[in-house]
C-alpha cells in the first residue's frame, strides 16, 4: 500500500471514531447540566475535546479542528480558573457540541492530499541495499586478479578492465558506483586521468574515482584532483586503506533507521505519524497504551519517543519524567506533540524531561526534520560511550548488553541467537615481526570484513585485544556457524601489506546460541570453550559448543 494510499485509510477509519468520541462528549455533558459532574469529569472532557482538535487538525479536518480548539479553551478556562458552571457556561457548552456534531456529520473524506504536505513522502531509494559495483581498471594482469580478489572478498561486485578502451565501453552501458583508475597506461603517463575526465561528461551524475599509481609526485596529485579524483593510491596498494576509502565514498557502511517510538492513546493519529517517520526512513513502534512504556523501551531501545501531552491515566510530562528517573534512559530524546500554546504548560513539560515541543497539527517536513535531528545527535552521543576507538565496533561493555537483549528477545519470542567469538591466530607474531602499527591495521580490515559480510540487525563488537564477538539475532547456531566460516574463509585470502612484504592472517572461532545455554555467562563460557578447542586443534577453523561437549 503506497503511503498515499495509507493515509487515506487512516483518514477514514479516524472519522469513522468521531460519532463514538462525540457521544462520550454528550455523557459527560449530561452530567453536568444535572450538576452531578466531577473534577475528574471536566478534566476528562477537556482531554477529550483536546484530543479530538488535535487528531483532526492532523488529518486535515478543518472545521472540526477549529471548533474543537475553541471548545477547548473555554474548558480550559472553566478548569484553571474554577469557575462554577452557570446557565451562561452550561450553554456555551452546548453550543459548541452541537456545532462539533454538525462538523463531524457533515465532513466527507477526500483524497489523502487534502492532509497539506504529503509531497514530502518519498525520498528514499529502493537500491540501498544493493551490491555496489567496482569499475577497476589497471595493465598489470597480475595486480588487477589481486585487487579484483581482494575488493570482493569485501561484498563489492568488480569489473576488471585491463585497457582503457574496454572501460569506456562498459562505462558508457551501464555506469559503475565507483572507479579505480590506474594512472599510467600505454596510451600516456596520465591516460587513467584523461579517461575519466573524458567519461565525467557522459555520466549523469558524477562517478566517484580513486586512483593508484606508482608516481607520488605533486604533478600527478594535482592532475588527479583536477580531474576529479576523490583519493589518491600509491602503489603497493594496501587493501584495507583502499576498502576504507571505498567505503566513504559510496557510502556502503550503511546508515541503521533511527528507531522512534512514538506514544499515543489516538490509534489513528498514532500511526500517522508512523507512516510519516517510516517514509523519511524511520523504524517505528506504536503504543497507544503509557503503562506498557518501560517494556516497550527496553524491547525496542529506541533512539528517541515522540509522545502526545495529554493521554488518559497519566500525562505525557509525568511519563517523562518517571522515563529520565531510569539511568538507562536519562539522555533519550523525547518530543512532546500536542495542540498546547500555553508557553508556562510547555515549558513545564520540558522541566519534567521533555527535549522539544512541535505544536499539532505538524507539518511532515517539520517533524521528520525535528525527530532525525534529535535522534542523530543521540546516535553521536551513544557512539562516543560504547565505541572502540581504534575499529569503530561496540565495546566489551555494549557488546554484553546487546548479548543480554537478544537472549531477552528469544527467550520471550520462544525463538533462537547464537553468540560468536573470534580471536586472529598468531597475533602475537604478527605485531612482533611487523610492528604494532601493522597489527592494528589487520583488526581494522577484520573488523570491516565482519561489518560488511554481516547483516543490520547483527551485533559486532571487539571483544578486547585482537577478539572479537557476534551476536546473530534470530539465528540458529547452525547457520550462525556457516556464516562465520565463509568470513574466515575470505579474511585468510585477504593479502597484508608491511615493509615490502607480504603476509595472511586467519582467525579461530567458537559458537554457541540460546536455548542450549539460556543465560549470557552460560552463553559466554561456551563460546569460549569452543574457541579454546578452535585454537588448540589446528586453528583457522569455527567450533560449535555442541561438538566440544560431545568431545568431553
């Protein structure tokens, strides 16, 4: 169903509830023209009226928003200043009720652009997630089967070019996502530069190159950046600095959906704001109930919680506020949404724990602008906290809590996870023959091999030194395991670069998963045990628990 589609549904099935929303409105005004009404009554009449302004105004039903908003001051002003309900009062009320009827009974639904600013919705591509294809073009047959080897080892499609005709044949058919450009060729000492400056005008958009070459000299730099170059490779060309550089330029290490929850007791409104959020990208979870609020965040671990002000049972600032009392949640975004214009109520609401206040009914552009913002700068902050600085993975400390949730997650799914440890054979040996520096350049290319070859909703962390650990969500240990050897397959034919020479790294493994072992020190002891048979029965190879208990 297009998004379009979607919101006119909602639309519909949001009037279908007003005749039920209005007849709660006449039980409570009966009570009070028989004055035996209570505070209780007045506040739910007020929530009620509050809630049906908003919701409508968000939809796109004018004239009922506009009737509700004014009802709803002339409550509010009853309630905050005390006011008895005389005849006058008593039939202002009416009034208001009567034209809301009216509204509702005459409103017909229409196309789902009648909700202003639905042209926002459709901005992201369907081809992320697609391989990215490589246009390597080098003479030297030897050095193009390496580099072609080494770059798919690390999930990119190559197109190995020996010449410079066959390049601008291929790229003028179909273009590739990046280019890897030798510099010197036959036809000159810069006919890689020349060719691409050539191609850049056949392309529609521009291609991002790199180039290599064994010239280092500023002339050939200046040229290649002249020419477009996005990089510049001197040959020996290192593996993992030319992935790197890869990587950043057609953004393969992919952007995860900032996770938004969103807290309302309005069904219809509710998941109207999730079609928004979900079309600018977002993953999002709904709950129309605030009691269910803790378990929801500690299933979904959002990035932030969009949540209306006022909700049956408790507001929005009070929830706010038992959220921030939780050390877990103290730094999350939320966003408070309501059709609130008194500055001293949002401002108060902001002291109880909210970040940001976007008035009802808002825009689309507004709020997936406000919700993405907010949630990146939570993203920045949670990765300062749980990052290893030298690969970019989780640490020891986020990499065990992401092992508890998804031990949490299958016990209470009756579903499976399997739990991974890796440790680089000979590690010792490798920083001792080439140095420190080398050494960490050989976790770095692990630690994006493992990051490419596995997928979003995976857990990779470094464990510690040169170990590792993989938390595969709703994987079996089975599967986990032949995912995990064919990773140490293609890292023992990465090709290390340090001094001139060359040399191949592998790694040992042990895996073990939920339900065989139900906790995360079970899980944890497992593993390691069968890494430890891993390492001591040949290495280079990935052990399952099971196969170390049937040995023992």
């Amino acid at each position: 169903m297009s998004v379009r589609d979607k919101l006119k549904a909602l639309r519909e099935s949001y009037i279908k509830t007003l005749p039920a929303k209005l007849n709660d409105v006449n039980n409570i005004y009966s009570k009070i023209k028989d004055a035996c009404h209570s505070d209780a009554d007045m506040a739910n009449l007020h929530r009620l009226v509050h809630s049906i302004a908003g919701t409508s105004a968000s939809f796109g039903f004018k004239e009922i928003a506009d009737n509700a908003r004014q009802f709803e001051q002339l409550l509010k002003g009853i309630i905050e200043n005390n006011k008895p309900i005389d005849f006058t009062a008593l039939a202002e009320i009416r009034e208001y009720i009567v034209l809301l009827e009216h509204h509702i009974n005459n409103t017909k639904i229409v196309d789902a652009d009648a909700v202003k600013s639905h042209a926002v919705l459709s901005a992201h591509s369907s081809d992320e997630n697609s391989v990215k294809k490589v246009f390597l073009v080098e003479d030297d047959p030897h050095l193009l089967q390496t580099l072609e080897s080494q770059i798919s080892h690390f999930g990119y499609k190559v197109m190995p070019f020996d010449n410079i005709d066959d390049f601008k044949m291929a790229a003028l058919k179909e273009p590739p996502d990046v280019i890897v450009m030798d510099i010197i060729f036959k036809e000159g000492e810069v006919a890689g530069i020349e060719a691409v400056s050539e191609m850049q005008r056949y392309f529609q958009k521009r291609i991002p190159v790199v180039f290599i070459s064994a010239r280092s000299d500023i002339f050939a730099r200046i040229e290649a950046v002249q020419a477009g170059g996005e990089a510049y490779l001197t040959k020996p060309v290192k593996i993992d600095s030319l992935i790197e550089r890869l990587d950043i330029l057609i953004a393969r290490k992919e952007i995860k959906p900032y996770r938004i929850l969103i807290i309302d007791d309005e069904v219809e409104l509710a998941q109207y704001y999730a079609a928004i959020l979900e079309e600018g990208g977002m993953d999002t979870k709904i709950l129309n109930n605030p009691l269910n609020a803790f378990d929801a965040l500690s299933e979904f671990n959002p990035d932030l919680i969009l949540m209306d002000k006022y909700m049956p049972q408790y507001n929005g600032d009070i929830l706010a506020k038992a959220i921030r009392q939780m050390d877990d949640y103290f730094s999350i975004p939320i966003v408070f949404l309501s059709t609130e214009t008194d500055i001293d109520k949002q401002m108060n609401a902001m002291r109880m724990g909210g970040d940001d206040f976007l008035a009802k009914p808002v825009n689309p552009e507004i709020l997936i602008s406000s919700v993405s913002i907010r949630a990146d700068r939570m993203r920045i902050i949670r990765s300062f906290m749980g990052k290893d600085s030298l690969t970019g993975l989780l640490n020891h400390t986020m990499i065990k809590e992401g092992l508890d949730a998804a031990i949490d997650r299958a016990r209470r799914q009756k579903g499976v996870m399997a739990f991974a440890m890796i440790d680089i054979d000979k590690f010792k040996s490798v920083n001792d023959t080439y140095g420190h520096l080398i050494g960490d350049r050989v976790i770095v290319s692990l630690s994006g091999l493992l990051q490419h070859r596995l997928r979003r909703t995976d857990i990779v962390g470094r464990y510690g030194g040169e170990e590792f650990a993989i938390v595969f969500s709703d994987t079996d240990v089975d599967n986990a395991m032949r995912i995990l050897d064919e990773i140490r397959t293609a890292f023992s034919k990465i090709k290390h670069q340090a001094n001139g020479s060359e040399f191949y790294c592998t790694f040992s493994a042990g895996i073990a998963g939920y339900p065989a072992y139900d906790n995360a020190v079970d899980i944890c002891s497992a593993a390691d045990k069968a890494l430890y048979e891993a390492k001591h029965s040949g290495r280079n190879k990935v052990i399952k628990a099971s196969e170390v208990e049937w040995k023992s």
